[in-house]
C-alpha cells in the first residue's frame, strides 16, 4: 500500500511535468529539450527556500513558479526567433547551462552535494508528513494543473497554439503576433513544471543537480510522446505506463542498481519505434 | 480611389530582381489580373504585398493614404489585405471549422487566453462553410479533405477576413467546373460589395470573364497593362508566353 | 605570459578531437539534413571498446583502436540501415529523426552504462609518465601530438576523396540534392550508408582520443555531440572545411576562455557561442546566408 502511494505520488510529479511539457511540444509544435531545467528551478527554489531559510512550503512553492516563469521567459525569448533544428539544438544547449548553474553555484546550490533536508509542507498547522497527506496534494496540484491546461487548450489561445504548430508563417498573415503566442505558451508551461519541482523536492527530501540533466527532459519528453501530442489525457498516460514500469522492475527482483538505467535503455528504445511505426503515440492528435 | 498601389516596388534574391522597379495602380471595388510567364514574379509580388517577403525597395500605397516601406505579415490585416496560397497552406492537422474559427478569433495574446468562440462565431463560420458546401465537413481534418475543397476552404478562410483587398494566388488552379463556378460567384459577390481583388491566374478564358482590368509582368517588370481583351491582343504579351 | 604557449597548444588538441566529430557531423547532416545525437553515443562506444579489449582484455592497443574504430562505424551505419532509412522512406520530418536519434541515443548510452558502470574510466594508465615534447615552451605528450596529426589528415584525407574520387563526386550529389542524385542514378541509400559509415568511425575515434587524452564515462556523448554542433554550426553547417574550422575555433575560445572563468563553466562558453551563433549567425562563418 505504502509502495502503491509512493508510485502515485511520483506519477503526480511527472504528469505535472509532461501536460506542461504537450503545451509546448503536442499544441504548439516546439520540440523542447530543456523541461528539466524548469523543473529543477521549481525543485531548488523550494530546496533552498524551505533547508537553508526556513521558508515555508507554499512560499517557496510559488517564489519558484515566479522564477521558472522568468526563466522560460527569457529562454523563450532567445529562442523563439529559432525554428526547427536549431531551437532544439538551442534548448539542449540551455538545459546544459542551467544544469552547469546548479552544479557550479557553490554558494546558492552546495552543487554536487545538494541539498538535503528538505521538510514536508505544513498548511494551517497540519504537517503533510505522511505519505497518504502528500499524494492528496500532489494529486491536488495536479487536478489544478490539468484543468488549467485544458482551459487554455480549448480558449481561442490553444486553437491560435495548434495553427502555429501547423504553419506558423501563414498564420502571421492572418493577423497573429507568433512570437508573443509562443513566448507565452513557454512561460505557462515553464511555470507549470515547476510545481512538479516543488513537489519533487518536498517528497524525496534531496535534490541535487543529476535529476535535471538533459536526460530528464528526454524523459519527460519521451513521456509526452508515448502518451500522445496534443492530448492531455495521453500525457497522464504515458507518465503512468513510464513511472510504473521500472518500480514494476524492481518489483519484480530486478537489482535496482541498474532498474534505472534498464529504465533509460527502454524508453530510449521506445522513442525510436514510436518514431517509427507510431509517431502520434498512443492516442496523440498530431504527428511530428 | 486607388485601394493598392505600388510605386517602383523591388525585391531580390541574392541579387536577382524577382520584382523589378514595378509601379502598378489597383483600382477600388474592381477585379484586377496579374499574368505573365512562369517566374514573371506574380507571387512575389503576392508574397511581398502580404509581408511574407520582406521589400527591397520602393513603395506600397493603401487606400492613398498610408504609405509603406516595410510591411509586417501580422500587420496586414489591419491594412484590410487577406489572401491565399498558390501552394495550398492550411492548417493541416486542425478541423475544418477551426481553420475558420481560428481567423475569427481574438489575436491579442492575453485576451485569447480568456476568450472562447462563441454561438455569433460559429454562424459566421457556418454561413461561409455552407456557400462552398463545407458546412457538413466541418469536422474533418483538413489534410483529409480533396483537393479541390481543400481550395475551397482557403478561399472561405480568406472571406473571413472581411477584408477590403483579396490577394488570390491561382485560385481556380485544379478545380473541376462546378467548383470554379462557386469561386467566380465568390468573387462578383465580393465585387459588388465593392471590395477589391487582385487575381493570379492562368486561364485566359477566365480572366477575360473576370477581369476588370490587367498586369501583365514579365521577368519582374511590368510588360503591358490595360483592359483584358485589349493587352491580351498584344504582340509583346504573347511573345513572351510563348518564349517561355 | 608563458602560459600563452600552453594554452595553444591545449586549443589545438582540443580543436583536433573537434574537428573529428565535425567531419563526421556534416559529412552526415549534409546528406540527411537533421540534427543527429547518435555520434555522441558512438564516440562512447569507440572508447569503451578500447578500454574493454585494451584494458578489461589486456589486447594489443593498435587492435583495440581499430576495433573500437569500426566498431562504432557499424553501430552507426545500423543505426542508418535500422531506423533512419526507414523514417526516409516515410519521409518523416527533421524532428521526428532527431527524436529517433535521441531514443537511440538514450538506449545505447544505457546499455553502456548497464555494462561498464557509470564510473568515470581511464584507458592509458595515467601513473606511466608519457613520453612528452616541447615547443615553444609549451609541453604536450606523444598521444596529443598523435590527435592533431590525426585530425590533420583525416581533414586532408576526406577533403580529397569529396573532391577526387567518383564516390566524393556522390557524396557531394546526394548532399545536395538527393532526389535529383536518384533520378540520375545514383543509389542513394548506399551512398548515405557510406557516409554514416564514415561519420561513425570518425566518432568512434574522437571518442578513444578522448578516452586517451582524459577519460571516458557512459555520458560522455552528450557534451561531444553539443560541442560538435556548435563548432559546425560556428563554421557553417554541412559544411567540411566550416567544421574544420569552427572546431578549432571552439578549441582557442575555450581554452582562452577559462582564463578568466574557471574550468568548469567551460560548457557555459561554448553554449553561449552556440545560441549566439543560433540567434546572429546561423549559416556559420563558411556558409552563404540563405
């Protein structure tokens, strides 16, 4: 039961990330490699701001939001004048630098050693401390996290968003400002994925800079793509099939020194068929 | 009143002028044709008026009043321009009616967030969709569609503009007679609300029906111009038809 | 001052172990036109063949090279002949190759990790003083020297088959335009197999100089892949002598760089040069803007 609450939990973490990654990559077309940074800053700022100044969890949950929007902002600025290839190449390449901020801003970040001794949050005097109080909030933060997504998607914004993905230069000529439509959807998103930070953080008590790497994003992104683009179901989807399927690993008595990496090969292997035989994933509305 | 005109218009690629020092006057409320060879630079010309190319020189005069240098594609619409593709460019993977519903809707970033379309928007959209026999389909991914209702769907999208110029690129390419029928109505119901619109064609037949008057280009330049019976007479213009 | 030798010396080995990934980078991205992640994990395979048979093994170095070299150029050409021919066929987008590439990518880098650990290896042992040479007052061992002249003549070596040879004629043909090269009869898919044959060694064996110079680890394709790209992209994507150019480049910036950062910002130098180069100039020094 503990072990089913835990599984929950993560999945919660990681479909917060993945609806807020389709926003970007299934509704507007933009192939993202950079969403673990969004998460990492959500996941530091509520390191940082809970383990070394006492703040409280809900504080630091939205000081973090703040921060990864202004990140997304500014990463979504620069790149959003890029297309194709090169935005992907862009996105890759400033995951990189924020991973090197993390590991390499000693004082802010203790960098490789982390972060330890993160709490649990407390609303009104009572502590989420057990696990079973911690998956209703997650579990909370992403009911929130769904229905803001699906408001934006079916508002004349998400339709504006699903043009853009289509064909961005005409629907310029059709009065739209692309660059302000994109630069948006990025900073939403980057915003969203920052609450799976903060949750992330609370819950495993430790952060440090491996969890933000580029390999994360090509998770979350492979998550997006099982799952389905363009779906916000499919996103939930896919986090359940790809959070549970490596647990289901060490369940079954695979060592767990590996069980992660036995995780990697298999969606790394799961991309490439995807690509294949099936690029619109499981029940995506939209092809690559 | 002149609704367009372009005074000395240039545009190059990589030091080839594809549009080269053109001056053309486009009347008001009249159907106007722009014909020529193959690479004449018609759609250049098209993608330039839209915005979709930036100008290297020249002017382009709106209505007589407002003169520019640099035109913006999302700007356009604010100049009551509006066109379609001689490439069909929809908006593959989305439905029919939110092809349309997406050129009705708000374009201002925050207020789209909080808007949605509404019961006056669908009317708008089915009115149209039912003049080209859309309506039913209007469900269906555009990509599924043939390619003659593909067409259609362009030119329906660019009517929901409401836009005071048309810039229609071989609309009638591809399309079997009944459908040409459905675009030449189009365009004299268009005609006589007094809106403007300047058609690349090929059809001679057609753009002697249409034609209120004519461009013909020719290497980027403007080679003749005048009523459709009379230019299309000419020697110079069927010379180079044919030394095409 | 003195330093200034050293440091150059540092750019040129540097900009040679570059140069490597970038000559099989666009010799690749000239014929398939999308970024592709797959040479980093090979680079990774080159050297963990050599440790494996050099040093797991205990076989004779000149072998373990040549193995890991052709190794790695099998894995690529598979990975062309498995998966990027089929998603031709279907003429699948830039994006969707670049997501297989990134799978393939992620699962090899696995496997290796599953294999070997994800400890961080050394191939030479480091307590064996090499042999070492000066010039200018700048030092540097018989592995580096070995680097730069490596780099040298592969850059020669491939210019002149692009340029001499019927099969260069090909490649250049298929590079760019692969459905006229078709339609005069070239057989496109065996080219293109050719060229990820190439572009892998040449990964694979960037990948056992880096083994040689510092170390290999199973995540080592990332960064090379990244640095690859800036560099070509620096001098002009699809382009050789760019490549050979931009990674040198990349190779003196770097190294001057961390004289005023210290070393481990090293990336943040060079994806900073990658989007300003995205943003200001994307067609690279060498390349004609589009």
């Amino acid at each position: 039961m503990d072990y089913l609450i835990h599984l929950l939990i993560l999945f919660a973490i990681y479909a917060i990330l993945s609806l807020s990654l389709n926003l970007v990559m299934g509704y507007t077309g933009l192939l993202s490699v950079t969403h673990a940074a969004f998460f990492g800053i959500g996941a530091y700022a509520t390191g940082i701001l809970m383990a070394h100044a006492g703040f409280g969890f809900f504080t630091s949950l939205i000081i973090g939001i703040v921060l990864s929007g202004i990140l997304s902002f500014i990463i979504g600025a620069i790149l959003s004048r890029l297309s194709g290839d090169y935005f992907v190449l862009g996105t890759i390449g400033l995951n990189y630098l924020v991973l090197a901020v993390f590991t390499n801003w000693y004082d802010l970040t203790r960098g490789p050693l982390g972060i330890a001794g993160i709490p649990k949050p407390s609303l009104f005097g009572v502590s989420f401390f057990q696990n079973n109080y911690f998956l209703i909030l997650s579990l909370a933060f992403l009911v929130i996290t769904f229905f803001i997504s699906r408001f934006i998607v079916n508002s004349s914004f998400g339709r504006a968003l699903k043009a853009i993905r289509e064909d961005q230069k005409t629907l310029q000529v059709f009065g739209y400002n692309i660059f302000s439509y994109k630069l948006a959807i990025f900073t939403i998103s980057g915003a969203l994925a920052a609450i799976g930070g903060s949750l992330f953080a609370s819950y495993i008590t430790f952060i440090n800079p491996a969890s933000f790497d580029v390999m994360q994003s090509v998770f979350i992104l492979a998550i997006v793509v099982l799952g389905g683009l363009g779906n916000l179901k499919g996103s939930l989807l896919g986090a359940l099939i790809l959070v549970a399927f490596p647990e289901f690993l060490r369940f079954i008595g695979f060592p767990s020194e590996i069980a992660a990496q036995t995780r990697q090969a298999i969606y790394g292997l799961l991309l490439v068929v995807l690509m294949l035989y099936r690029p619109q994933g499981l029940i995506g509305k939209y092809k690559l | 009143m002149k609704a367009i005109e372009t005074k000395n218009l240039k545009k190059h690629f990589d030091g080839v002028y594809a549009v080269d020092d053109l001056s053309i006057k486009i009347e008001k409320g009249t159907i106007t044709s722009i014909i020529g060879p193959n690479g004449s630079g018609k759609t250049t010309l098209i993608n330039t008026l839209s915005g979709m190319l930036e100008m290297d020189g020249g002017l382009v005069v709106i209505e007589e009043s407002q003169k520019l240098t640099k035109i913006k594609p999302h700007e356009t619409p604010a100049f009551g321009i509006t066109r379609t593709f001689q490439t069909i460019r929809l908006f593959e993977q989305m439905t029919v009616l939110d092809n349309i519903l997406v050129v009705l809707t708000e374009r201002q970033v925050f207020k789209a967030i909080f808007d949605k379309h509404t019961n006056y928007h669908l009317k708008i959209a089915e009115e149209l969709l039912k003049k080209v026999n859309l309506w039913e389909k209007k469900n269906d991914l555009a990509v599924n569609l043939s390619y003659g209702q593909r067409k259609l769907l362009e030119i329906v999208r660019a009517l929901a503009m409401k836009a005071e110029i048309y810039l229609f690129d071989e609309p009638f390419a591809g399309l079997f007679p009944e459908m040409r029928k459905i675009v030449v109505s189009v365009m004299e119901e268009l005609k006589k609300e007094g809106k403007t619109i300047i058609l690349i064609e090929h059809d001679m037949g057609l753009i002697r029906e249409l034609s209120d008057y004519v461009f013909v280009m020719d290497s980027g330049k403007l080679l003749a111009e005048g009523k459709p019976e009379e230019v299309l007479k000419r020697k110079e213009v069927i010379e180079a038809y044919l030394g095409d | 001052m003195d330093i200034i030798p050293q440091i150059i010396v540092n750019s040129l080995i540097a900009g040679s172990i570059y140069s490597l990934v970038t000559l099989g980078f666009n010799l690749v991205y000239g014929a398939t036109r999308f970024v592709n992640m797959v040479p980093g994990v090979l680079a990774a395979i080159g050297g963990y063949t050599v440790y494996y048979l050099f040093n797991q093994l205990g076989s004779n170095l000149y072998l373990s090279i040549i193995a890991g070299i052709l190794i790695a150029g099998i894995f690529g050409y598979l990975s062309d002949h498995l998966v990027f021919r089929k998603l031709r066929r279907n003429k699948a987008s830039n994006l969707v190759s670049f997501v297989a590439s990134l799978g393939i990518f992620t699962m090899l880098q696995a496997v290796i990790s599953i294999l070997f650990t994800s400890q961080f290896q050394s191939i030479l042992d480091v307590t064996q003083s090499p042999t070492t040479y000066e010039i200018f007052g700048a030092t540097f061992t018989w592995i580096q020297g070995l680097i730069f002249i490596t780099a040298i003549v592969a850059f020669i070596g491939l210019a002149l088959v692009l340029k001499k040879t019927g099969f260069g004629k090909a490649v250049r043909a298929v590079s760019d335009d692969e459905e006229v090269s078709k339609i005069i009869g070239i057989n496109t898919d065996k080219i293109i197999s050719w060229i990820f044959f190439i572009g892998s060694c040449l990964a694979g064996l960037s990948g056992i100089f880096i083994g040689f110079d510092t170390g290999i680890r199973p995540t080592m394709g990332l960064v090379i892949v990244l640095e690859g790209a800036t560099a070509s992209i620096i001098g002009g994507i699809g382009n050789i002598y760019g490549g050979f150019l931009g990674a040198f480049l990349l190779g003196f910036v770097e190294n001057f760089g961390i004289l005023k950062i210290s070393g481990e910002w090293k990336p943040a130098i060079s994806f900073g040069l990658l989007v300003l180069f995205l943003l200001f100039k994307p067609e690279g020094i060498m390349n004609k803007k589009k």
